[in-house]
C-alpha cells in the first residue's frame, strides 16, 4: 500500500498550504482528496508535488506492505 503520510509532513515543513497548492501550482482539489485517502496517484502528479515542494518522492509517499494489497 502506498501512503502519503510523509506528503503530510512535508507539507507542513513548507511554506506551501494546500490552497497554494491548488491555486499557484495547479493542484486539482481531487489530487488533494487523493492524497488525503491514500488513492492512487500518477507519476506526473507525484513530479508535480515534488516540484511544487522541491522535496524527493520519499517526501510524498512510502510503500508499506499490506495484507490488502493485490496478490502478484
């Protein structure tokens, strides 16, 4: 499962809110739903993020294994 919990903290650590996010980078207020629930995202979203934020992926997302997630 992927979380974006570290996007969280990040977030809190910049000078960027949410509404920046969505009115100065072009975040749609989906993609902040999304992350909020941990749904998926696209790559191009998460560069989008990074960007915004000037931060590394790990500082949006981690991987946590789960029982939930789909059989390989």
């Amino acid at each position: 499962m992927i979380s974006y919990a570290p996007f969280w903290e990040t977030l809190k650590k910049s000078k960027e809110t949410t509404y920046t996010l969505i009115h100065h980078y072009r975040i749609s207020s989906s993609t902040i739903d999304k992350l909020r629930k941990d749904k998926p995202l696209n790559t191009t979203t998460v560069n989008d993020l990074c960007r915004a934020l000037d931060c590394n992926t790990q500082d949006i997302m981690i991987y946590i294994p789960s029982e939930e997630d789909q059989f390989l």
